[in-house]
C-alpha cells in the first residue's frame, strides 16, 4: 500500500468552507453516500472526474461501467500516481481504500471483481468526491 502525504494541506475549518456538508463527510471523515443516491451513478457523459476538493484528475469516463452496486465505478484511474491506496480495516472488514494523492481525500475504496478484460479492478468511488469535467 502508498504511504504518502498529500501536497494540499488545509486546517479542518478551511476544508468546512469550501466542502458542501456532504462533500466534507465524504472527504475528510471518510463518509460515504447512500448507495443509488450519487449524482453521478448514472451519468454517461464523456469527460475527466476530478477531486470535488482539489481538482486532481482522477478516473475517465472512458473506464467508468456500470458495476451495480449503487456507486460509480471506474476500472483504473487516469494516472496511479494520482491516487493512494491504503489498508482500510473499519466497520470488521478488510478493504483498500482510494484517496486523493494531492488533498488526502477520501473517495472511495478498490476492489477485485471489476470486468476481467479490463483487469479486474472495479474503484467503487463516491459521487460525493467529484466533480465531472464534460469533454
């Protein structure tokens, strides 16, 4: 797993005013949506999603499929660099969690049961996290 600290540093006040409160449950406190709720669950526009916090490129829509499970999900990001992924122990499971490289941001976590033609990754990100950049 990455051990990285993000380059975007802000105190806990500054990230509450520029997040709305669900951005900020999601990013900062490690929320999630309700599954089936997210904006973009069903969105098939062309473009980039970017971090709702920072702007960081994160996933295509060129890779975004419909997964089912109630959150957009995406086989790979645009860059690997631009994500960490980290041991996610909470609520007695074992996951990875996604976050941001750039702000830290929680966005969702990665999972092997994605579309095996393209690699088996399915990255169940919250709509919460981001923001649609349409091409």
């Amino acid at each position: 797993m990455d051990v990285m600290e993000p380059t975007i540093a802000k105190t806990d006040a500054e990230w509450r005013a520029q997040l709305t409160p669900e951005q900020y449950d999601i990013l900062r406190r490690k929320g999630t949506e309700r599954p089936f709720t997210g904006r973009y669950v069903n969105e098939k526009s062309d473009g980039t999603y970017v971090c709702a916090a920072c702007g960081t490129e994160l996933f295509s829509s060129d890779t975004k499929f419909e997964s089912h499970s109630g959150w957009p999900s995406f086989t790979e990001p645009v860059n690997r660099e631009h994500v960490i992924l980290e041991s996610d122990h909470s609520h007695g499971m074992v996951r990875t969690e996604v976050m941001c490289r750039s702000c830290g941001g929680h966005l969702g976590h990665v999972f092997e049961d994605g579309p095996s033609d393209e690699g088996g990754m399915r990255y169940c990100i919250n709509s919460g996290a981001l923001q649609l950049e349409r091409s």
